[in-house]
C-alpha cells in the first residue's frame, strides 16, 4: 500500500497532523507494505503516481473552508510562511484519478458552532474534479490560529492513520 499524503500548512499545525497521521499509516501497516510519503502542496506532483493506493489530502480551515490567496496573505502577515499555492488550486491543477481512494482531513480552531470546513470543501471539489471515491475525513483542532495543536489531537491523528492503514489492507478504503 502506497500512500500519498498532499498537505498545505503555514503555521505549521496541519504539517504537525499530517506528520502524524503518516506515522499512524507507517505502524498500522504491515513490514515492507509500500511507502508513506508526506509532501507539501507547494511540491505536490500534479499527476498522481499510478503506484499510490490511497491519496490524502489536508488543509487548514480558512474563512470557513479551503485557503484563498487573501485569506494566505493575511495569515502572512500574523507570521505564517506564505506559501505558492493551496490545496484549493492544487486540486484544480492535479490530474484526476477516478476510482483511487481520497480522503481529507482538515484543522481547524475550536470554536462552538462555528460552521465550515476545509476537509469538506476539499472532498467536495476533488469529487467535482473527477476524483470520484474523493471523502471526507476528519478534522483535528487547534487552539487558535498560530496554533498550538489543541492537547490529544496529535495522538487521534496518529491513531486515525493506523485505523486508515487498516481499512486500505482490507479493501475497504
């Protein structure tokens, strides 16, 4: 089992659970069962290899949804590293796959009934793109904007990943 892991992360929280969750995948799999690789959206390829099983793909939750240049830039100037693109033209310029299993996952900041998600978003537009088995994952908190990772996320995101690996060994991804 290949797996790709896409994520966009500027303050560095998404990196930290997407970090996370390939570690999960590394251990829930079985010894010499494929690679795990973990790439930045900015260095993401736009055809997928035809060796990867299962693609992931995470984002944090800007302005209710996926990333936009503004909501980039004004992450930038409360010091997060800019980034070239994010997940939301990533999937515009990727070639879609149909049939390979996708699912997303997103951060967000813990806040009470506060709607959107960029794991949604970004399900929805790969599905719209031709990523027909494209779904929607989870979503791991934050404290606040900069971050930190809210206390536990980084262990759920670990076991999400074991939980995942067990799923695609079994055919179910």
């Amino acid at each position: 089992m290949n797996v790709l892991i896409v994520h966009e992360s500027m303050f560095g929280n998404t990196h930290e659970i997407a970090s996370a969750i390939a570690d999960g995948l590394r251990q829930g799999r079985s010894p010499g069962d494929g690679d795990v690789r973990l790439v930045h959206v900015d260095d993401a390829p736009t055809v997928i290899p035809d060796d990867v099983d299962l693609l992931l793909v995470g984002g944090p939750t800007h302005a209710l949804g996926m990333s936009r240049p503004k909501t980039r830039e004004d992450a930038t100037t409360k010091g997060a590293t800019p980034a070239r693109e994010g997940v939301r033209e990533w999937i515009q310029a990727v070639t879609p796959r149909p049939g390979l299993p996708v699912v997303t996952f997103d951060t967000r900041v813990h806040v009470k009934m506060l709607p959107g998600s960029a794991a949604s978003a970004a399900a929805k537009a790969l599905r719209h793109h031709g990523f027909d088995r494209a779904e929607r994952g989870e979503t791991f908190w934050v404290e606040g904007t900069p971050g930190p990772v809210e206390a536990g996320e980084l262990e759920r995101a670990h076991a999400w990943g074991a939980e995942l690996a067990s799923r695609v060994s079994h055919g179910v991804a």
